[in-house]
C-alpha cells in the first residue's frame, strides 16, 4: 500500500560524494504507519545489507563500513529518507535499496538506484 522511489544514484569517482533520496506516496493512512525509513545495497555476488537506517523520531544508526562517512535523515512532512554519502570507495558500488518498515513490521521495498564508484 506504499511506493518507494528512489533518486540521485550515479557514477562517481573514489573520494566523491553523491546524496540519495527516496520519497513515499500512498494513502495518507499507509504513509501514518510509518515507523522505520532506511537504506540497503546490494553489490554483485554479496547479500543484500543494511546501509543505514532510522526510526520515527530520526535516531540513526549505520553499518561499521559507512560509518562517519554516510549520513542518514528524514524529512516526515515529505515522507522522504535521504542518504548522503562522502568519499566513496570502489566497494560503495551497489544497488542502493530503499526500505520503509510499518509499525505493524511490514516491509516495502524501491526498486533500487545504482551506485558506481570508479575511476
């Protein structure tokens, strides 16, 4: 009952910085239910993992290889999570994953927005 779409996915070189955005739309009910808004990628050949990830009053919290170099907010009038990301390293190169979970614990997922980072 939510859709997820993600933007702002690119190709970048090592070292540069690139910032994701994912909005949700849905009946005003369904976006009330919101509680989580996160991000996971996917790189070829690896599991999908958590990026980042907040709950409903913002608190953030990230995997150990992003950390203090990825930032995670989320805007709740516009229903949106963003994701900015500073020096990216070739293994950032992923699919990035929007992923809203529903204080009932259901999940939606986007369809993904590629990262590349090469030089």
């Amino acid at each position: 009952q939510l859709q997820l779409e993600e933007s702002g996915g690119g190709l970048v070189q090592p070292g540069g910085s690139l910032r994701l955005s994912c909005a949700a739309s849905g009946s005003i009910f369904s976006l009330n239910k919101i509680n989580e808004m996160g991000w996971y990628r996917q790189a070829p050949g690896k599991q999908r993992e958590l990026v980042a990830n907040t709950t409903s009053d913002g608190s953030p919290n990230y995997s150990d290889s992003v950390k203090g170099r990825f930032t995670i907010s989320r805007d709740n009038v516009k229903w949106s999570v963003y994701l900015q990301m500073s020096t990216l390293k070739p293994e950032d190169t992923a699919v990035y994953y929007c992923r809203v979970r529903t204080y009932f614990g259901m999940d939606y997922w986007g369809t993904g927005t590629l990262v590349s980072v090469s030089s």
